[in-house]
C-alpha cells in the first residue's frame, strides 16, 4: 500500500492536477474569507465553511478522475491488478493518496484561523470541529468518485459524472420535501450530506456525523474493490 500511496503522490505532483487543484481551492477560500470575514468584520468562518462546500462538490472529481481511468486508458491496469499486492491495498493507496492532496487543501483555514487571531479571539473549536467535517465529507466524496473513476477509462468522462453527482448531492436537500411519499422522504433525508457537514460548520461534533461519512468511504471503497476483482477474473 505505500508503494502505491508513494506512486500516486509522484503523479499528482508530475502532472498539473495536484497544483490546480490547491490554486482552486486556495483561491476560493481565500475570496469567501475575505469577503466574509475582512469585508463584514467578522471574526467567524462558518460562512466560509458553508460556501466551501460546493467548491468541494467540483474540485474532487478532478482530483480523483485519473485514479483508474488513467490506468485502463493507458493499459497498465493489468499490470497494476497482477502485482503481488491485495486489491484493497490499491484502493487504499490511491484513496490515501487523493485524501492527502485534499488534506493540504484544507489546511488552509488553519492560517486563516491565526490571522483572524491577530485582530480577534478566533473560535478554535469551531474551526477544528469544521475542518473535521471537511476532511469526511472530501473522504466520502473522495471514495464515491474513486469508485467512479474504475467504471470508466476516460478521465472526462470519470470527472463530469462525478461532478453530476456531487451536483445530486449538493441539490437533495432542496428537492426532498417535494417527495409526497413520506417514506422516501425520509430516506433521502438520511443521506443528505449537507445536512450531516452543516453540523460540523456550527462547531457541534456528533458521532452519527462522523459514522456517516466513514461509511460512505468504506462502502464506496468496498465496491472499488469489488470492480477491480471482477476485472481481475475476467
């Protein structure tokens, strides 16, 4: 698995997908902090929080596309699911790898948290509780477009399908109360992630919160597995 975690990292960094992925985020971060925390003289981030989501919805699709579109449309695929290492240990790696990416994206908030300390008491645990948050949300997105990426061998293809549904996720909440089968709306409820990170930007940390988004990440990753297994044999 470290092999594979190294070998991933090398290619983010040797391609341009690492760099553009970081100047995205950077830069829309730094607009929301500004425009919400220096323009309206505040000292919270919530807001900033709250808008990053949808930058996330976008910028992971790219940042997973090439986990095993690439490999397929390259032909090193088999090689890759012919080495002597579990095809759990390629999922993680890769996995590991896009999660460490997304990882120093958000790292960001924490300098943004010591210059808001210059000029007012920063609310620390509501940063940290939101930057949990952050890092599980992008986990679970992060393993629903990984598992995305090994459906197909385009890499555009991989990154639209997967913004498709971050665009599903980011608008379920608006369309559930539409449902009039009380059921569905209920289930659909359940899986709204918006619903789940907001608690997080409100400094309130709860393990049902948690517990989904590792789920999320574990059953995508598991059908990740799953995928490879049945191409492995075929």
């Amino acid at each position: 698995m470290v092999a594979i975690y190294k070998r991933e990292m090398s290619g983010y960094f040797s391609s341009a997908i690492a760099y553009v992925v970081l100047a995205v985020y950077y830069f829309f971060s730094g607009l929301f902090f500004y425009t919400y925390c220096f323009y309206r003289d505040s000292a919270s981030l919530s807001y900033v929080f709250a808008n990053m989501f949808y930058i996330v919805m976008f910028i992971i699709p790219v940042l997973t596309m090439k986990t095993f579109s690439e490999e397929k449309r390259q032909k090193s695929d088999q090689a890759l699911l012919t080495s002597p290492v579990s095809l759990t240990e390629i999922v993680l790696g890769k996995f590991l790898g896009a999660l460490t990416i997304y990882a120093m994206c958000c790292a960001i908030f924490l300098v943004y948290g010591v210059v808001i300390s210059f000029f007012a008491q920063p609310q620390w645990s509501v940063v940290l509780c939101t930057l949990l948050g952050l890092l599980l949300l992008g986990a679970g997105m992060i393993a629903i477009n990984i598992f995305i990426s090994s459906l197909t061998e385009s890499m555009v293809v991989a990154a639209v399908i997967g913004m498709a549904a971050g665009l599903v996720i980011d608008t379920m909440g608006y369309f559930v109360s539409l449902i009039p089968v009380d059921w569905i709306q209920f289930a659909l409820g359940k899986i709204n992630f918006l619903s789940y990170y907001t608690n997080f930007t409100y400094g309130i940390l709860s393990v049902v919160d948690v517990i989904f988004f590792l789920s999320v990440a574990g059953l995508f990753l598991f059908f990740t597995v799953r995928v490879l297994e049945r191409r492995r044999w075929s």
